[in-house]
C-alpha cells in the first residue's frame, strides 16, 4: 500500500479521554473512532490487524478440527426464556422491541442459540464429538464502558460450543481448547497464561481463564514466576489424542496461577518466596465445562448406543477478538508507539523514502517496493511529500516492526538500512538482501499458518 | 474435509415454510436455520459459501483501488437526526434505547456515518479522490420478511462511499464501481446487468442497479436481447483510467435496460422487436452519483487548490452479499439441487466412496482425499457408512460441480469417475488424471484472485 493512496488519519495530539496506553495509542495511530460510548469504528489499519486476528483465531480452531458458523447478532427472547436466563441477565442485556413487537435482543453470548441448532439437528451420538465456533459481533451494555476497545459495548469474539457423549470427552475438549488458545495467543505474539477462574453467569465448575500480564490489566494475579519460562512452541499436536491434550493443560496449569477471584493465600505461600509473583493481567480468553447445564433445560440431547436418550456435555471457550488488539499494545509498546509483533502486524515493513521527488530515491523505494510484494510481502510504503522526521515518527506510532530507509547517500553505495521497531538497531544492507533478510524473518510466520 | 466429522444436517423433507427454490435448497442443504423471523443463522456449508462470496467481493473492491474499514452495527440517532433521515427513515429502521436512555438504530446503511468519519480527519483535496467500503451486517425491519435471505431483516451488505473533489471525479468513481461491479459478479458465475434504476431514499440523480435474471426476481425488468451476449471476461483494466471505466460503462448500458420503476414504453418499443425481452430480475447490487446531498448538510467539506472550503462529492455503493447466495441459487440450480458456479462452491470436488470398510476404496479415497488437498485444492470426502444413493443424492443436493466416484470395479483398473454436476456427464480416468483435470479447472478460479 502507497500511504498516499491509504487513509491512515494519525493524531498529532494526544486524545484527552484515553486513559490507558492501548486506547491512546490507537486513536493516535487512527485505528478507530468512537461512534458512541464503547461503539468503534474500525478505521483501515485497525481493521487489518483485527482481521488478522481473527484469521489465526480461525486457523487455530480449525487445525483443532472445530467447525466454523455464524449465528445472527439478534437474538429472541424467547430462547432465553427456555434457559432461564432472559430475566437473569440483568442490564447488561441490550433488548430490543421490533416493529412487530417481538421481544429480540442483541446476543452477549451463544449458549442458547448453538443449543438449540444442536437439538433441531443431531439426535446421535454418532455425529459426536462436536464443536461448532463462529466470531461475530457481540453487545453488552456496560454502565461504563472505557479503556477503548478493551472494555467497550460492541465488541467481536470467537465464541465455541463442544458437544460431547460422556463427561469424559467433554474434558477432552476442554483440553483440546486449552492447548488450542496457548498456539493461537503465542502465534499473536503473546503470553496468556491459563489461570483458574469463577465461572460467573455461563455456570459449572470448571474454567480457566487466560490472562496476559500487563500494568494496566482489570484483574490482580498471583503465579508462579516458573510459568512464564513455559512457551509452546511450534510442537506438532495431535488434538484427538486425549493423552497429548492432557499432558500439555498439566505443563501449563500445575503451577500456581489465580485470579484475585480464586487466589488462595495459604496455597500461594507454599511457593518459595522467590518465585511469587503479584501482577495485573488482561483477560483475553476463557473457557468452560458446564455438563448439562443448558442441555438438560433445553433437551439437547442424544441417543446412545445402548438406545438411551441422554443431554449431551458441553462447554464454551471464548476468546476476545477486538479486545487483543488492546491487550496487544498493552503488553508491546514503547514511549513513540505501539510494537506489532510479527504475526499480527498490519504491514510487514515499512519504507520510508527519504526524498520524496528525487528521481533516484523514488525508483529506488518503487522498486523496493514491487520486490517486497512479489516476495509475497506487505509493505507500506510512506511515499508522501514530508520531512524525514514525521515520517519516523509515523512509522515508530503505527508500529510495523520493520523498517527500510532509502536515501540519495546509501544509495549511492546501493545501500538501505533496515531498523527493528523493537530494538531500534539498524543495519545497511543492498535492497535484495534487505528483501532476503524479510523473507526469512517472516518465514516462521508464514509457516505457521494452517490452510485446512 | 471429511463429511463424518462436518456438520452438515441435510433435511429429507421440503420445509413448507420455504416459498422459493433458493430459501427450499438452503434449508434443505443444511446451509443455513431461521432463528427469527428474516433472522438466520448460517450453518457450516451456507458461511462458507458466504465467506467465499464475502473474499471476492473484498477482492474487487481493493483491486479498484478502495480501502476497507469497519463500522460498528449500532449507531447513534444523533447522526441520523443531522441528515434528517432519522425520521423519514420510517418503520423498517430497528430504534433502540440503550440501559442510559440514549437512542440507538441497528444501521441500515451508512452514509451517516461515513461521512462523519471523513469530515472528521480529511480537510484538504489532497486526500482525494477516497472510497472507504465496509462489508457489515446490517437490519431493516421488513414488514414481511420472506424468501429466505432474498429479503432477511439482519443481512450482509459491502457498501461503500466515494468522497471527491468534483462532479466528474465522482462520477469516474461512479464508473469504477460499475465496472468493478462487474467483474465481481461474474466471477462469481453469475451475470447482473446493470439497469437504470431508482434512486429511493439515499436519493440522487444517477443510479444502477445489478439485476441477475430469474423467475423469482421481485422486479419486472425489460431489456435488449443484445445485452446478454456481453461478457466482461478477464480484461485488464487500468481502474485509474477515466477513459476506460467510462467505455466499459458505456458498453454495457448503452442498450435498453431498464426495471419496472424506470421502465419507458416508448423508447423500449423502438428496439427491434425480436430483440425485446421483458422477464424478471433479482437486485444484487446498486450505485448511486449523489454529489453533496450529505457532505453538505453534515459539513464534510475540503479545501481546493485555491483555498476555498467546498463540500465532497459524493456516491455511495452496495452489494447485497447474504442475498448473492440466494441469488446464486435461483440461476443456477435444477430438480436434485443446487450447481454452484466453480468460483463459489464451498468446496471443489466431493468424493463419493462407494463402498466404505472397503480396505481398498477405503484407501483409494484417502489417498485421492490428500492429493487433492496437496494440489492446493478443498475436497468434501462423504466417509459416512451410508448407501451410493444417499451419498450421490446429498452431493446433488449440496450442489459442488465436480464429484469423484470411488468403487472397487473401477479399481481393479486404477479408475474413477469424474462427473459434471451441471452436465451430468461422467468420465472415466485413474485418480491421477482426475486431479490434473481438476487443477487445471480450478486455474481460472486461483488466477481470477487478488492478492493487492
């Protein structure tokens, strides 16, 4: 992309109702514009890094066989009435009259619903186990909605529902989707660690939830410091295997790890002193095993092979799509901007042409940039008319993690250089190797797609 | 994808709810469920036709040179008060009133909208010429919502907004969608002829509507015979070029076409008569040239070459893309099913293995399964234990234009069949053959794609 052809309205100022770093930095980087209270627009660059989340999301549940949907945004009244719900929900619950005057409202979650297509289609243990997923857009109306996209009202989530015979399998998918979220967060660039949780209004007994650690995060945490050496790593899963499933959650959970909901004082002090840790983390996920606690109400059930009708066992798993955005930059930024990393950023690279209008540095960048792309690259290239000055400072706001500079000196010796967002080192280096060294830092990326 | 672990609930029945062949074969083809009056959820086979359709549709947009973004589906009624819209809207707008008394609309459109985002960070022509195009759901409160999602309350739509610097500009831009608009259409096996049209209540001078011709269509439409033949193919345009946007525009509306609305007997009558034909017609698609009807009123206004503030010229542009599927449909089917064009299916071949626990058919198709999936292609394997007719009657039904047929006669020769849904014809050919047949059927489909 040409930035003069982009529509990337950055802020020289910064904005006075941002209170944290993330909302700040993505206003400044015009990743988003509020339409109402915890309503956004997701402008061009917020746009594609959401879409990039949502696509490793996507890939990682479908790497751990689960199926993709999409239910509706309305929702009626009556299918939370069946589960008891509708009156349980409280304000947060954004209910709507239509022209008709049919009670709907504007779904905060998908239990009822994905019960319910399970019910009107399946009756045999034989199309089990199941888990269906979709991410779509969610409401719920916050009394105080803040913090940018990391507690507003409108917000998107991968929200999945397993459906399982036994108890016994549905820990399984517990599992499954325990071990599924630490890839997908790791390929994000993050660290969550699965913490055990309440279960709050989805109900049951078990549920971790996955916390990145960050100053600014909503919830205290208390862990043990071994669990942050723990990395997934590119280790090849078999997800039928209830075994690899179970051996990977118990790496990750045996250490100590709460929320302030679940922290227990006198378990904690067990840990040697040098180990606790006291911080504040940002939940980017959840899961849960609820058992029958929707099916049984709302007769979800199947036939087993001794001919028996049984409520089947499930659980839901969600994860913040809009969210991560947020808890992203918490965790990576630094006092000139955010600091994508590699696998969310919007752009791969960034070149900033040095003398815009000069013959020379210009065929330099446009050639630089038609090798990037065939590379199967994408680059943003700053080809406006601005001081070199700004145009750092645009690129060191927006947060691409690598950047080329071309100007008349090194390229006298056929020479760019090429700088780390994060480190701030620079290298000269020819444009092809410069091409050459992308290729190969992206590599891992690309590789660690899943394409079904 | 193997069809034993999918979920695809297949009714045996006709639902006697649905009145047109697109809404019987959906529901029918497990694609997608009623949860609400004109409110559906898409099962896995219907989102990923949906997707499909969504990806080409972003495809063209950005190969014309536009920028997507996201607005939020709820907006404020303020915004909607300023273009005095909020209340000639009438009944199908879905008004909300959130738990702080303030006024919300589910948006049916979002000229409001977009043009507050631009008047909020552009004030120089220099930023021109700008189309920002978002693909989002969006509500309208049909008094009888019917035909599935023909005519849904909560659908998909790509809508987008041009903003230039003067009337001809915009009306290059208004060219580029129809153009684009063409070629998005047929890749997706369909023909729309453009059609002028009415502008209704986003008001303006110029407009067409795409209209795909069917017997179903809501509208009467009446055309030369001559339009049919035209075909955009696969030209290489140059969408910055006003010459060539405008001869194609011209190409392909210089001959009579028009719907009921702006239907002219006289001029109609001036065509040869055996060239005449009145029929009816789908709408999936609709631009408008609407010049300043909201920039200014809502103050989006630029500052010239000379200095002087003057508002945007604007158009706005929409593809209906939940009702593509029905569409699609409605051209394109016969009495067993669905035929989906190549360039949408939701998957490219399926396979019938016709005797399951066969060792040998059982391996052929596994086999067969992963060649295909390596060539870079996305078979549907039926590996359910179920007779030849059920499986050959669901692959119908499902509508994927090739299937490969696996027995153990034909390979005791090293051959299957390969067979046309749209003809119904079958050949014979060892499963290698069959692959590079169905490479090279696909090639047009993989080169017709836009990586930016």
């Amino acid at each position: 992309m040409r930035l003069s052809r982009y529509f990337l309205p950055v802020l020289k100022e910064d904005p006075k109702e941002a209170q944290i770093v993330s909302h700040r930095l993505m206003l400044r980087a015009g990743m988003i514009r509020q339409q109402a209270a915890g309503i956004y627009s997701w402008l061009p660059l917020g746009f594609k890094v959401l879409n990039r989340i949502e696509e490793i999301v996507h890939e990682e549940q479908q790497r751990a066989g689960h199926i993709p949907l999409l239910m509706p945004t309305l929702q009626t009244a009556d299918l939370w009435r069946e589960s008891g719900r509708y009156d349980a929900y409280g304000d947060e619950m954004l209910r709507i009259t239509d022209r008709q005057k049919r009670d709907l409202l504007y779904g905060p979650t998908n239990e009822e619903m994905i019960t319910d297509i399970f019910r009107s289609y399946v009756s045999s243990y034989k199309a089990l186990p199941l888990t269906l997923y979709h991410i779509q857009w969610k409401f719920r109306d916050e009394m105080r909605p803040r913090f940018g996209v990391m507690r507003g009202r409108e917000f998107l989530m991968k929200d999945g529902y397993n459906f399982d015979l036994t108890k016994e399998d549905a820990l399984h998918a517990y599992n499954r989707h325990l071990v599924s979220y630490l890839r997908t967060y790791e390929r994000m660039g993050l660290q969550a660690i699965p913490m055990r949780a309440d279960s709050g209004p989805i109900g049951g007994d078990d549920t971790h939830e996955f916390l990145v650690l960050a100053e600014t995060g909503e919830s205290e945490v208390f862990y043990d410091s071994q669990i942050t050496d723990l990395k997934f790593g590119d280790r090849e899963i078999d997800y039928t295997s209830t075994e690899q499933c179970r051996s990977i959650l118990e790496e990750f959970t045996s250490r100590y790890a709460r929320t302030d909901e679940t922290h227990d004082e006198a378990v904690f002090a067990e840990i040697p002193e040098e180990r606790r840790r006291t911080a504040r983390g940002i939940e980017v996920g959840q899961i849960f095993y609820f058992g029958t606690k929707y099916s049984e109400p709302m007769g979800a059930t199947v036939v087993n092979e001794k001919g028996e009708r049984v409520p089947v066992h499930m659980g839901s798993h969600g994860i913040g799509v809009s969210r991560l955005l947020g808890a992203i930059i918490e965790a990576s930024h630094d006092e000139k901007g955010i600091i994508w990393p590699e696998g969310v950023t919007p752009f791969h690279v960034g070149i900033v042409n040095l003398k815009q209008g000069d013959a020379s540095t210009d065929s330099a960048s446009e050639a630089l940039y038609r090798e990037l792309k065939a590379a199967g690259l994408d680059p943003l290239y700053d080809d406006r008319d601005e001081r070199a000055g700004a145009k750092f400072a645009t690129m060191d706001l927006i947060g691409l993690p690598w950047r080329i500079t071309i100007g008349p000196r090194g390229l006298a010796e056929n020479k760019v250089e090429l700088t780390s967002r994060r480190t701030g080192i620079s290298e000269e280096m020819s444009p092809a190797d410069a091409v050459e060294r992308l290729k190969s830092i992206y590599q891992p990326v690309f590789e660690a797609t899943y394409k079904g």
